[in-house]
C-alpha cells in the first residue's frame, strides 16, 4: 500500500518558497556589505609609526621614546 503525504492542517506554519527568499536575500546583502566594509577599511590610514616599529619603538618598552613613570623629567621627587 502507497501512503501520499497529506497537506498540512490549516493551523501549521510551513516554511516556504518567500521565506527561503528572504532568508537568501538577507545572506546576499550581508556579503555585500562585508565586501563594502572591508574596502573602507583598507583605505583606513595604517597606525602610527611606533606600532609598526616593533618592541622598541613602542612607547613605555625598553629602548622606547616613553621614559615611562618615575623615570626622566616627567617624575616628582
């Protein structure tokens, strides 16, 4: 004996074809804006010279151009 799926009752919610839509719609936009967004940000001007420069030109780091608290002119006795 064959058994045929019957239609869901009045009262079910069934995800359908205008929900799948929208659902894809949502991911695309989104892909896009991603895209969008990582261009502007590689436009962003690179940090400053003293984070490219490694430990010693950061400042507050042994060698640095920050003398740091309680050292240099910058101290109270």
């Amino acid at each position: 004996m064959i058994v045929v799926a019957a239609a869901p009752a009045a009262d079910t919610v069934v995800t359908g074809v205008l929900g799948f839509l929208v659902v894809a719609g949502m991911g695309l936009a989104l892909f896009f804006l991603l895209r969008s967004m990582n261009k502007q940000l590689r436009k962003v001007a690179p940090g400053p010279k003293w984070r490219q420069g490694g430990r010693a030109g950061r400042p507050g780091a042994p060698g640095g151009q920050d003398p740091g608290p309680g050292q240099g002119a910058s101290a109270k006795p």
